[in-house]
C-alpha cells in the first residue's frame, strides 16, 4: 500500500514537472531526462509511469482534464436545473481556471503535429462542457444552429480573451471585471 502510494506521489510529481517543462520549453523542447532530473529520479524513472513520450504528454492533460472536470462537476452539482445559468457559471469558471493556472494554457493550446487525434480530443475535452452546455440550451430556446455555432464562437471568444487581457494586465483580475465578463457571457444570449 505504501509502495502504491510512493508510485502514485513519484508519477504525480512527474506530471507536475511535466506541464513546468512544456510551459517552458514547448513540447519540441519537451525533455523527460530534464522532468527526471528535476524530480531527483533516475532517467529511467518516468517510462516505468509512461509507455513513452507521447503517453507521458497523454498523462499530463489527463490531469488537467481531471482538474478542470471536478471544477465543474461542483458547478452543475450547484446549479442543477438551470441550462443558462450552469453556462454561464463554467464559462466564468473556465476563466479563473486559465488565470490560476497559466501552465496549463500552454498545454491547452499545444499544437504538435506528433499528435494524434486521440491527444487533440483529450485537449478538447478541457472545454467540451461549455460547448454541451451552449448547444444545449440553443436547443432549449430553439436557437438555430448557424446563430448557436456563432454563440459558440463568441463565448469561447470572451472566455479566452477575458483570461489573456487579465493575464497580461490589459485589464485588472479584479471581481468587478470579472461580473463585466459574466455580463457579457449571459448577454450573448439575449441578443439575436
């Protein structure tokens, strides 16, 4: 038991390090003999946690889709029978997510053509509840399908760039603009 929680302690510090070295050196500079040196294990180490690379980076986002799902899971579990308001909420979520984690948006964004389509659908999963949610409730108030793909748009719109100004100061971190970009998010959907 103590051994199984060793390994498990050892591959999360590992995933740790892991997402600290794609933020800094990108996945082309992705280096596990570096991860393992900076986690004090031999180089060898890491492959007893990960089949190989890719699988390591596999692991990495699934950590942060794991993350990102019980953050979630507390919201609707909070809202349950409201389409509109649970958007709104994992949307204005999301962003408090990036901004408390900026590593993880170097993941979220990773564009490597070593990847596969299995890689790119974990990634997309990060997001997935929002897009369930938008469709869900243009369904709901039977929205069109060309005006709920552009709510799409515009809402993964306001909840990247929301989380970009305030990552680069363009606009404060502060309650106040953060109700703005909550404003904006549930306005989208009063207008045609």
């Amino acid at each position: 038991m103590a051994e199984e929680s060793a390994l498990k302690s050892v591959r999360q510090q590992l995933i740790i390090a892991g997402i600290e070295e794609i933020n800094n050196y990108g996945i082309q500079g992705f280096s596990v003999r570096r991860i393992a040196n900076k986690c004090g294990v031999s180089c060898a180490a890491p492959y007893k946690h990960f089949k190989d690379r890719n699988s390591f980076v596999a692991a990495i986002i699934e950590y942060i889709n794991n993350q990102w799902a019980e953050r979630q899971r507390k919201i609707l579990a909070d809202i349950p029978s409201n389409t509109r308001k649970q958007l709104v909420a994992v949307s204005i979520e999301y962003v408090r997510f990036l901004l408390e984690n900026p590593h993880f948006r170097s993941i979220i964004m990773l564009k490597d053509e070593e990847f596969d389509n299995t890689y790119k659908n974990m990634r997309s999963q990060l997001s997935g509840m929002s897009l369930k949610l938008i469709n869900q409730y243009c369904k709901e108030t039977n929205i069109p399908e060309n005006i709920a793909k552009r709510k799409i748009y515009i809402i993964r719109s306001l909840i990247y760039g929301a989380a970009l100004m305030f990552d680069n100061g363009e606009l404060e971190y502060t309650e106040e603009n953060m109700r703005i970009v909550e404003f904006s998010i549930d306005r989208e959907f009063d207008l045609p």
